[in-house]
C-alpha cells in the first residue's frame, strides 16, 4: 500500500469515527474549553467555568445539560456587561456562541440542535468576515496601510514576526521606545506627538498585509453565503489557510479558536477531511502559544 492510499484510507476511517461521534457534544466540548482557556477572567465567571469543566469531566454527559450551559450563558453574560469598555471584539462573540450551544443542547430534537449549530456557524463566518472586511474598507488608516506598519514597529506580539520576515529589529526598537516614551505623562512631545522610524521594507510589507487581510476576508464571508458544495468547499479551504497563518503572528488564540469551531459546524456531515483539518487547527493553535517568540528575538 502506497503512501497515498494510507493517507486516504486515514481520511476515510478518521471521518468514520466523526460521523459516530456526537456532534453537539462534541462541540460543546471545544466551546467549553474555549470559555476554559480564553474566557473572561472575572472571578464569578471563571469560576462558574471551572466548576462546569469538573463537573464535565466527571460526568461527559453533562456536555449537552441545559443547566449547566444556561448557568454559563448567565455569568458570562454578567462578566461582559461588567467589563464591556475594555472587552475584545471576540470576547462579543464568544458569549453569544455560548447562547447557541445552549440552545442547541437544549432542544429534543438533536438533528434540530445540528442544524442550529450549522446555521449559526455559516452566519457567523459570514458576518464575522464581511462586516469586519468592510468596516476595514471604510477606514483610510487600515487602507493606507498604517495599522500594520504601526503593528510591526511598536506591537510587541508582531516584533518577532517582523524579524523573521527580515525587518531591522533595531527600527521596531527604537519606535517602541519612543511611542513608550510618547504615552508617558512625564514626557513631552511638541504637539504631542512624535515620528516613528520605519523604513520602505516595512511600508511595503504593511500593504501587503493589509490587502492580503482584506482580501481573503472578503473572499472567505462571501464564499459562505450562498451555502453551494462549490462555494463551500473553497470556503473550508480559505479558513484553514487563514487561521493556520493568521494566529501564528497574531495571538488572538481564543477568536482563532471560535473560527474553528465555525468551520467545525458546518463541515461535520459534509466534509469529513475538514473535520480532521479544524481538529488539527485546534492543535495548531495550542502550539502558537509556545514562547517561539522570545527564541525568534533572542
């Protein structure tokens, strides 16, 4: 047997056991472990998410429970309201995942509970993608490029990702130090502000950045609208790409995470080898969190 006819049969037989899998546990199984590792830190709410993760792991089958994801629903809901200001945009959308899987698991019918979680997975990718694509459209900062060159010269998670890709560390220091320095209330800069260095290397990586950010977020919440076998596929394809390199330099591991699960819900009776592949994205992701970036710098 050939090395391609094993890796198909893998396929073939790894599918398999997804299909005798429970979706909905399964699910909300990763949606609980996202609450776990990229929830809110609040007391109550982390607290509440510990309890459910023991709770879980003594007794899987409390995975589909409507009381225990209405109890999750509840104090994250709190924990958002309470720190909304400073909530990430992501933090957002993990509570109302949270409101689907609750209702999923809390319905009779499980087929009904599938089909929320794939039609709530498709709108999500949807608007997610498109209405981030285009509030990026509008904005003359992120189509000038701006925003990324500012990332690669001053946003420290970006600083060891730019030296891979051959950017002078010493530019990305020097404007670290003065936009430090520029935020420090003992400072003062004529006009309050101050120019950062940068060079055409790092202007011309920002746009390529940027268009590339654009552009397969657009592609990505378009695909999935019109809910063909074509479209769709393509669809799987793109996201893979996109959170396989995206979260490598962006350490937003948690909306990585939810992307997934996304992908996750609509692949599952469809497309048994994107099983694998979000599967697989999901280890990926706990890789990325290795401390890479302090060897990249060192």
């Amino acid at each position: 047997m050939n090395a391609a006819t094993c890796v198909k049969q893998l396929t073939v037989d790894t599918g398999a056991a997804f299909q005798r899998l429970s979706q909905i546990q399964f699910i909300a199984g990763a949606s609980l472990f996202l609450l776990v590792y990229w929830g809110f830190e609040e007391g109550l709410a982390k607290i509440v998410v510990q309890l459910a993760l023991l709770a879980v792991v003594l007794r899987p089958a409390l995975l589909e429970s409507r009381v225990l994801w209405l109890a999750l629903s509840v104090v994250n809901t709190v924990a958002l309201i309470d720190g909304w200001v400073a909530a990430d945009n992501h933090k957002y959308l993990t509570v109302y995942w949270v409101y689907v899987v609750t209702i999923a698991v809390g319905v009779s019918d499980r087929k009904l509970g599938e089909t929320i979680l794939a039609w709530h997975g498709r709108f999500f990718l949807v608007f997610v993608f498109c209405a981030a694509a285009l509030q990026k459209t509008i904005s003359p900062t992120y189509m000038s490029g701006e925003m990324f060159e500012m990332r690669l010269l001053i946003d420290e998670r970006f600083k060891a990702f730019g030296h891979l890709l051959g950017l002078d560390k010493s530019v990305a220091d020097t404007a670290y130090e003065l936009s430090a320095r520029l935020r420090n209330p003992m400072t003062e800069f004529e006009g309050n502000a101050v120019a950062l260095p940068s060079t055409d290397r790092i202007r011309t990586l920002g746009l390529v950045i940027t268009w590339y950010d654009l552009l397969i977020q657009y592609a990505i919440g378009l695909l999935f609208i019109p809910g063909r076998g074509i479209t769709d596929r393509i669809g799987h394809y793109l996201l893979l790409f996109f959170i396989f390199t995206t979260y490598l330099p962006a350490p937003v591991f948690g909306f990585g995470w939810l992307l997934a699960i996304y992908g996750l819900c609509l692949s599952w009776k469809r497309y048994p080898a994107f099983n694998i592949a979000y599967t697989v994205s999901f280890v990926v992701i706990l890789i990325y969190q290795l401390p890479w970036r302090a060897w990249v710098l060192k």
